[in-house]
C-alpha cells in the first residue's frame, strides 16, 4: 500500500510544489513522513485495541507513501535548481547520500537495539526505539528546511508573466504530459532498476539471510551496513562522474551493467557463505547508487520549471512501483517454483527497461534551468 500511494503523493506535492513552491512541500512531507513513524512506534498492541492496531498501521504506512512520493524528487530538485551549474551533480548528490545513510542508520540501530536485548525484548519494545528516536531526525530536519530560501529558479519563473513562457502552470500534471510525455516514460522506465536493486537489498537479502542461508540476525544486520554505505559510494561515483562525463554515459554503464549482474547475483546467493552474501548485497546496492547518482539530477534538468516537481516525482514514483514493489513480492514464490536463475532472469528483463530508457533520455548536462522548453528546439 505505501509503494501505491507514492504516485499519488507525487501528483499531491508536484502540484503544489509547482503551484506554491518547493520549500513549502518539502516541509509538509517532512511532518507528514516524521509523523506517520512516530506514531508507528507508539503504537497501541492488537491486545490493547484490536483490529484498530494494524488498521492504524496501514493508514501510517499509506501516510508515509504519500510523504515519500513527495520527498526525494522534491528535494533533489531543489538541490539541482539552487546549485551552480557545473557542479550540479555533486550538489545534488548529498541530497541523493539520504537513501544510502538510511539503509546505513536503520541496520546500525537495529544493531545497537538487539545487542542489548533479548528477541523477546526486541519483539515487545524494542522494535518501537528507532521509529520513536526518528523524532530527533524530524525536528533537525524541520530546523534546516525552515531556515533555507526558495529555489531560486522556481522564484525566477513566478515573477515572469505567463504569457511571455513563465508563470505558474494552473495544472501541472496535464501541461506535462503536453509538452514532455514521452521524456516522463522514459523516466520512469530508467528509475526501475535502481529501485528494484535497492528495495531487493534492503528487503529481500535480509530475509533470505536469515531464512535460507540461515545467517544471524547481527551478521545480516552488519551486511546492511556495509551495503549501505557502497550505496552511498555509488551515488558519489555516479553523481560526481556525471558532471565531467554527462549523466548519459553514467546512466548508460550503470544500467548496463545491472543487466548483467541480474543474471548472476540470485544464483550465486543461494548458496552463499557470509563474506559472500556481504560481496554480492554490496555490489548489487553499489549498482542502485551509480544510478541514482546521475538520475536525480537528470530529473530536473529534463523538465520545465512549471511542472518540473509534478513531472519528476510521477515519473520517478512510478518506476518506483515497478521496481521497488514488485520483484520482493514474487522473489521467493517465483524462485521456490522456477529457481534462482528463472528471477535473475525477470530482473535482468526489468534492468534491461531501464537500459533502453537510458539510450532514449538526451544529455541534459549544462542545461539551462529556466527555460527548458526553449533550449530543446533547434536554433533559427
């Protein structure tokens, strides 16, 4: 539920992102994001009030989908469109450097809870502290957003009159698919590789770490950590070699080599030993960076600043569905029935859609934030 509702939350904050401006939506999905997790972690129990439990459960999930299809598009644009142009990239990436210390913090508290807790106490409380400790994050992170300015770009296009080429869009979402469907396809055919690379090694190395191959809970949780951080790795890579090579060529070799790599990884997990399910996590989670580093700065520089939230986060989202959601949900049936190589095979199919949505997307390096439209015509 909370990958469907993503979409949705794109549409909601990419319109009143392009309509109000970024810095008010990005407060908003902060408070809403914080929000929903901390009231997860106080959460009553099932015996306390019943059905109530994870029915609120789910609706804090849903809250949280919507917050995060808002987020990361919302703030990487932000990011891109208050950075010089020539160092986009490495601007952009601290934005992008989130998702890899995510991964990074979320196994190192787990870690840090369960070391000194028994799994009983782990399953009682001591699930809550992380969820309730993201408060502190929350309030850190309401701080920075309050006391930055508005994107100057964004307040350069409202101040021109529309009937001169700028000037808020009256329904963002409708005016994009106008002017630029086809780059918001190939967008979100790009954006699945790395989300299925990302959300297999958060979720679906864990679980079959600690079920198939029968690793302990602190070993797999260590494994996260470390592939965490080579996440983070990729992105520097990716983000700061596709401001001296274009975010073509970056995207290009990332998704190319993903292809490649779908084939191998399963059927070399299935029998792995420690050190190389830690390898083969880090690797795969090492590919998802080397996309998302030249992917989100790409996101604003291919769409006008009218509609630029609205178009990148839908885009973004939706290949987020495809690839965050899906191969973790028919990972285990399909290779129980078919074998590993059967899902290599799938997500090598779904790496290969991201492949040729990077041979479609143009080179946007240099381009001019404020009118995007006009630098994609040929000159008189």
């Amino acid at each position: 539920m909370a990958f469907v509702a993503r979409p949705v939350g794109a549409l909601i904050f990419g319109h009143f992102g392009d309509r109000l401006g970024r810095k008010r939506m990005l407060v908003t999905t902060l408070l809403l994001m914080g929000g929903a997790t901390v009231v997860v972690g106080a959460m009553p129990t099932a015996d306390q009030i019943g059905v109530t439990a994870p029915i609120l459960i789910v609706a804090m999930r849903i809250v949280q989908g919507i917050a995060a299809g808002g987020e990361l598009a919302g703030a990487a644009l932000f990011s891109t469109e208050s950075a010089p142009t020539e160092r986009r990239g490495f601007w952009t990436m601290f934005t992008s450097l989130g998702g890899g210390f995510s991964i990074v913090l979320a196994n190192a508290t787990l870690l840090a809870v369960g070391a000194g807790l028994s799994d009983e106490q782990f399953a009682s409380f001591g699930w809550r502290i992380p969820f309730l400790a993201s408060a502190l994050l929350v309030v850190v992170g309401l701080y920075i957003r309050l006391k930055i300015d508005e994107s100057p770009v964004f307040e350069a296009e409202v101040t021109v009159e529309s009937g001169r080429g700028g000037g808020k869009s009256k329904l963002p979402f409708i005016e994009a698919w106008r002017h630029q469907p086809r780059h918001m396809l190939l967008v979100a055919g790009v954006s699945i590789m790395q989300a299925a690379f990302t959300y297999l090694g958060a979720t679906y190395f864990a679980n079959l770490g600690t079920g198939q191959l029968g690793l302990t809970r602190n070993t797999v949780l260590g494994a996260g950590v470390a592939g965490g951080l080579c996440w983070a790795l990729g992105v520097v890579i990716g983000a700061t070699a596709s401001d001296r090579f274009g975010r073509r060529p970056v995207l290009l070799t990332a998704t190319a080599g993903a292809v490649v790599w779908a084939l191998l990884v399963f059927s070399l997990l299935e029998s792995a030993s420690a050190g190389e399910y830690l390898l083969l996590l880090c690797v795969t989670l090492l590919f998802a960076g080397l996309e998302i580093g030249p992917i989100n700065v790409m996101l604003s520089e291919l769409f006008d600043t009218r509609y630029r939230y609205t178009a990148s986060a839908f885009a973004y989202n939706i290949g987020l569905v495809i690839g965050g959601a899906v191969p973790p949900l028919i990972g285990a049936s399909m290779t129980a029935a078919y074998g590993a190589f059967s899902f290599g095979l799938f997500l090598a199919f779904l790496c290969l859609i991201s492949l040729l949505g990077a041979i479609g997307l143009p080179e946007t390096r240099g381009r001019d934030l404020s009118n995007v439209l006009a630098s994609r015509r040929p000159a008189p």
